[in-house]
C-alpha cells in the first residue's frame, strides 16, 4: 500500500493510484525511477511521490523505494511577511523539509532561528543570547524559549558530524516546532497588536458606591 502525508488530514493516508510513469534508466539518468499520482484515499487531495525503482520482485514486477513526496509539500509553509534574512533560511529549511532531508533541515532551523534572534538582538552573536533577548523582550514565551534551545541543541548536533544522530521524526518536529514559534513571531503577535491598535483597552474605573449606601 502506497502512503503519503496528507496535510488536509494532517496524517498519513493511503495514496489512491491513478497514473504510474517510469523515467530515466538511460545513459542521460542511469537511476529509474517512478513517479506516482493520485488522491487521499479520505478526502481526494491530490498527490505526486517518486519512488526509486530497486529492482524486481520474485513475479518480475519493479519495486521501489519512497524517495520523495513531490506535491504537496510534506509541511506547509507559514504565509507572513518575514525579514529577508529569516525567509532566506526558512525557504531553504522548508525545501529540505520537502525533499526529505531531514539532516539538513535541522541545521536550516538552527540557522533560521539565529536569523530571528538577530532581528531582536543585532549584537546577539550566539543564538542562545537571541533567544535570550526574545525571551527577555517577551517576544516568545518560557515555553517558546525552552523549544528554542531544543532546536538549538538539535540543529548543533546536525552541523557537526559526531556519533550522535538525528531521527528522521525529530528532524521533522523541529520543522512543526520552528513554524510555530514564527507562527507566534510573525502572524500572530502583529494580529495582536493590530487589534490592540483598533480596540485600546483602558482600565476601568471602580464604580464608586452610593452616597446613602450603608457603610
């Protein structure tokens, strides 16, 4: 059975086949692969995985291996209007995210927080003092800050080679976890301010007690 992340499910669904093409496999691109199209098997969004072909099976049929998920993008981007040099590093985290290459992608998260951190604290020259300073500025919360420094420590682990590694489902939670800190940043806190903008709240003035009132 054929799988793929669904985000309209948010799961990973069943991939209806509707149409199989075999590429490559020639001098040009030596490595054949297969491109699969189809729906969700619960709410017909539709889907484009490759697959390498790695041989045949015992009745002569090819076999694959999931390579990639081609459309849609295993994880949605976040719609805001970014800094040029956060956008920079949250475009490239999200291709690697699409493309499955979870190692680099934590190192793009890593890098994209930095990018953050920068925008608050241009002196910041480590990315633990950014958040340091989102934290200390209130930009994020206690619980925002301790997922920064998660990301931090991930992210370090994944820009040098050492005999720790990185699951491919931490790789991929770190992704969720960096759109929803600029979820926060960059959507969210301006609706905020925005509505804050509109309806200023003022205190309210205690009523005061009738003037026969017992005391």
């Amino acid at each position: 059975m054929t799988t793929f992340y669904c985000p309209e499910c948010n799961a990973r669904v069943q991939l209806v086949i509707e149409k199989t093409y075999s590429f490559g496999g020639n001098e040009s691109t030596p490595e054949c692969a297969q491109a699969r199209f189809g729906h969700c098997a619960l709410c017909q969004q539709p889907a484009l995985l490759r697959f390498i072909e790695t041989g045949v099976d015992a009745n002569g049929f090819p076999t694959a291996e999931f390579d990639i998920q081609l459309f849609p993008a295993a994880l949605a981007r976040i719609n805001a209007a970014l800094p040029e040099r956060v956008e920079e590093s949250y475009i490239e985290a999200m291709k690697c995210a699409g493309a499955q290459a979870w190692l680099a992608a934590a190192v793009m998260v890593r890098r994209t927080l930095e990018a953050i951190g920068q925008e608050f604290d241009p002196k910041a020259r480590r990315l633990f003092d950014g958040l340091a300073k989102m934290k200390e500025q209130g930009v994020i919360s206690e619980e925002l800050w301790r997922w920064g420094e998660a990301l931090r420590f991930l992210g370090n682990t994944g820009a040098h080679p050492s005999g720790d590694k990185i699951q491919d489902a931490d790789a991929k939670d770190a992704v969720e976890f960096l759109n929803a800190i600029i979820q926060n940043i960059y959507v969210l806190r301006p609706k905020f301010q925005a509505m804050q903008a509109r309806r200023p709240l003022s205190p309210r003035t205690p009523e005061k007690p009738p003037a026969d009132a017992d005391h």
